[in-house]
C-alpha cells in the first residue's frame, strides 16, 4: 500500500471513532504503520521464504544468480551489514544472513564459550533469531523515520520536486528484513524434539533450517574429527518434523538445507534397519567396516550381519562406535544428498575439508544424474587456509602443467615471502572468483561465511586495543575508527540515532505535541556529524 493510500486508510478509522480519537494524526498513524511492517516472526519467514523461492528459480535458470551470506552472532552485526549492503549496493537482493550453532555456541550460551556440539541452550538459537529480526525491523523504522524527516522539510519549503521524490522513495522502500538461514545442529534430540524446536525457530522468523545427519548426543563441528552419522531412516524422520513444523504453522514455502557430514565422518553409532536388499538401510550398512567370521564362536558379545551370504563382523571402537570403510565418504555423501533430496530437503550441503571446487563439482555431477535440479549451500568456511590451500592448487597445476616451481616449497606457501608472487596473484584471483565459479561449475546456490564477524570482531578489537592503551592514545580510536566511519559514511557514527533516539522523538511529537520534550534539539552533541 502506498504512502498516501496508508494516511487515508488511518483517516478514514480516526473519523469512524468520533472526537476520542481527535487527537490522533491519520499521518503519524500511516508512518507508525510503514515502520513496522511485519507484525510478527511468521510474517517475516512467509515474506523471506518467498525471497528464496525466488531466487532458487533464477539460479535454475542462470548460475550466476547465486546468492550469498555472511554468518551474525548478534542483531546489531546482523543490522549493520544490513544497512552496508543497501548503502554500497542499493539493494538486499541475493544476501541473506546466516545464523551459526558454531556462534551460539561460543558467543551467546548461559554456561559461556562452549565447543561447537550442542551443549547451549537450543532455546538461544530461536531468541537469538528473534534478536536479528528486531534489529533489521529497527533499521526499517530510522531508515524510514529519516525520510519523514526530510518530507516534512521538503513540505516546509514548499518545494514539490523534493517533495514527491521523497513520496516515491517512502512508496518504493526496500525493508532490511532477509531470510535467514538458521542452523538447527542435529535438532537437539530426537524427532520429537526437533519439531517443537523449529516451530520455535520459524515462529521468531526462519524461513530456512539447516538440519545435521550427526547424531545429536555426539554432535560435533564439521571441521573436527569424531562425527558419528545417523542411518538415512533416522534423518528422514528430522526432515519430515522440519517440514510438518513448517506446513503447522502456513510457511508453506518454507526451506529446509539438508547437511552431510558423511565426508569427515567415519564412524555409526547404529545399524540401519533393512527390510530387504538394496534397500537404504542395506546401503548404509554396507559401508560398514566388517571382517568376514569363519567361527562363530570367535564372536562372544559381537555383532554380526550378513553380507551376500557371508557372516560378518563389524569393527567396533572401545567406545562401542562402529566405523566405515576408509575412503567411502564421497559415496556416502552422494548417497545422503540424494536420499535427502527424495525426502523433503530442498538443499544440500556437504561440509568439505577444503575448498576444492573439482571435489565439490564430482560430487555433485553424481549427485544431479539422479536429481537434476540439486543445489548446494556451502560453507566457505575460516576453518579452512584459504590463502595455503589455493596457492597449494596453483602450485599442483603449475606442477602438472610441466612448469618450473622449484622457487617455491610447497609446505611453507602461505609465507609472506611468496605475497608478490605470480603464483600467490594467481591463487588470490581464485579465490576472488571461486563463488561465481563454484556456483557454474559445482551447482553451489547458495554461499555463505559460518563465523566471519567472530574473526572481524576479534581482529578490529585487536586493532584498537594495541593502538589506543600504546603510544597512539586517543587518536588510536579518533584516527582508526571515528575518522574513519564519519569519511566511509558508517551510519552508526551517529551511535544515538541508531539506537533510535530519533524515532523516540518522532513519538514523543506525536503522543505529547508540542509539549514533548526531545532529545534531538540543538544541544545534542550528535550535530556535530551533520556534515
């Protein structure tokens, strides 16, 4: 609804309730309305599932539509990349936001920094969605409360040009609010568990849940060792309360990414259950590490299975985990996308050790022979050496090639000495690529960063802590940081307006008249970064 359709449709309610409401503008009322559009979580996660919907159909039909995210550990990160995306782009289009169990974890649980295996509270992740979502709805209402502002002294100089390119920008304003793409872990427990869990989630603003084949009691993160994988009839059974959750609640559109961790895990806490052979419960078995009994009695307190007319046992662990055969992640991993794919997930994701687009892309090709349509999230992820694992690349092709890289020692790469290199040029130029070309060549929809405000927080602290209690002083802050936001035009220079200082003047103005008493008068030391 437009700007001027909004101040009727106000009009028209003050006028039907008579001299009670005299004292209620209809124009406040239209700005109040604009302010905040979503009325809830689940506004928010019908209106962003639409986003993905959208997008996943122009990746289908151009690779190069790929979309990304960076992952947020609080609202006000979440808000300022937010409002950087729109200020250096001028549109949200194609960048959402990521929300990590990793952070959670480490950053917002009661019991403090906690390794990444699901010991936080499950409840924190749908608080620290709702969090998120407040913030991008604040940066609506200052972004839109500025704009009143100016419409009001466009009006005041009666100039009319200012004034309806004012009214357009107002009728034409692009919200902060993006889907979220927000990890669940392995769903905190059982089925059951899970459901209750992503209603929470979607009811605070997920449009899209990242589900985990690990076993929830021995969760761990994708880039350590020790991940112990459920059977596929387990992880369907996730998938199936993902989406009831979704369909309970009318985000009909709702996304569910599918993750495997089958790559880096080699262990099984269970036996799948197969009713005949072939099935995928006979599948997941047999990739289990057995050796083939010739005595039964060799076997007191194991367990043996039978395969192809053969007893055998499986090797089991002192932790009573039983492990896969060496060098069959790949085909579990393909296994795993496609049975999730056939089950209700809408995207895959394949936690990799490295970035390597060749290992990604043979995965997939697999993967898309059986579902032509497949897509990936991808974690490129800090827990990879970007910088030692790509100049490695171009130092095994130029290798392979017959080029001569006896300057360089491969082991020690990532050194400075090799920074104004041609083969650290040429491996930084694939890494600034490696998104477009992930996303063309290895079916890559969707890109994001896990944990890159954890490393930027850590590192600009880092930053000013060495300068401001050194030799710098004071200017260690005023000439790295404020200097810097006033001539970058960072918009939280002006740190009152953004905790909304003005939009609670706007209201005073419009509860009290001119009886209010603001905090944006003449004296406000905020003036100072007018110009």
């Amino acid at each position: 609804m437009s700007y001027q359709s909004e101040i009727s449709t106000a009009a028209q309610l003050i006028g039907a309730n008579g001299a009670p409401w005299t004292g209620i503008d209809a124009e406040a009322v239209a700005r109040m309305r604009l302010q905040n559009r979503f009325q809830n979580g689940l506004d928010i996660a019908r209106y962003t599932a639409g986003i993905m919907r959208r997008d996943m159909a122009a990746y289908d039909a151009d690779p190069a539509a790929y979309t990304q995210s960076l992952g947020c550990w609080h609202g006000f990160i979440a808000q300022q990349k937010m409002i950087a995306v729109k200020k250096h782009f001028g549109t949200t289009k194609g960048r959402y936001l990521y929300l990590s169990g990793w952070m959670i974890a480490a950053l917002r649980s009661q019991f403090g920094p906690l390794p990444d295996q699901s010991m936080h509270e499950k409840t924190s992740v749908p608080a620290l969605i709702e969090e998120i979502y407040t913030f991008l709805r604040q940066a609506d209402a200052r972004e839109l409360s500025g704009l009143f502002r100016e419409l009001d002294k466009a009006r005041d100089a009666r100039n009319e040009v200012e004034e309806q390119r004012l009214l357009n920008a107002i009728d034409g304003f692009e919200t902060h609010v993006v889907p979220i793409i927000a990890d669940i872990d392995a769903g905190f427990g059982n089925a059951e568990a899970t459901y209750l869990l992503a209603k929470m989630m979607i009811e605070a603003g997920a449009c899209a849940i990242q589900i985990e084949n690990q076993v929830s009691d021995e969760k761990q993160c994708g880039h350590q060792d020790g991940k112990v994988t459920v059977p596929h009839d387990d992880f369907v059974a996730k998938l199936r309360a993902v989406r009831y959750a979704f369909l309970e609640l009318g985000v009909d559109d709702g996304i569910i990414v599918a993750r495997t961790d089958s790559l880096g895990a080699g262990l099984t806490k269970q036996f799948a259950v197969s009713k005949e052979a072939g099935d995928i419960g006979d599948q997941y078995n047999a990739f289990l590490d057995c050796e083939e009994l010739q005595d039964v009695s060799q076997a007191n307190g194991d367990i043996l299975i039978n395969r192809n007319g053969k007893l055998m046992r499986p090797k089991r662990l002192p932790s009573g985990l039983f492990q896969f055969r060496p060098g069959t992640g790949e085909d579990r991993c393909v296994l795993d996308c496609i049975t999730s794919l056939q089950n209700g997930a809408d995207l895959i994701w394949i936690e990799t050790e490295k970035p390597h687009i060749s290992q990604i892309a043979g995965m997939m090709d697999r993967i898309r022979e059986v579902i032509p349509n497949a897509k990936l999230a991808y974690n490129n992820s800090p827990s990879f050496n970007w910088t030692l694992n790509f100049r490695q690349q171009v130092y095994d092709a130029w290798a392979q090639e017959g080029r001569d890289v006896s300057a360089f020692d491969r082991a020690r790469l990532m050194s400075v000495d090799y920074d104004a290199t041609d083969l650290a040029q040429e491996a930084d130029e694939r890494i600034r690529t490696f998104q477009r070309d992930a996303a063309a060549r290895a079916g890559i929809f969707h890109h994001l960063i896990t944990l890159p405000t954890y490393h930027t927080a850590a590192l600009s602290t880092d930053n000013l802590a060495r300068e401001y209690f050194g030799d710098a002083g004071m200017l260690g802050y005023v000439k790295n940081v404020q200097r810097e936001e006033i001539r970058q035009g960072i918009a939280c220079v002006k740190h009152q307006n953004m905790s909304g200082s003005d939009i609670g003047d706007d209201h005073k103005e419009y509860f009290a008249g001119e009886a209010a008493l603001k905090a944006g008068g003449a004296n406000n030391t905020m003036n100072q970064f007018a110009a």
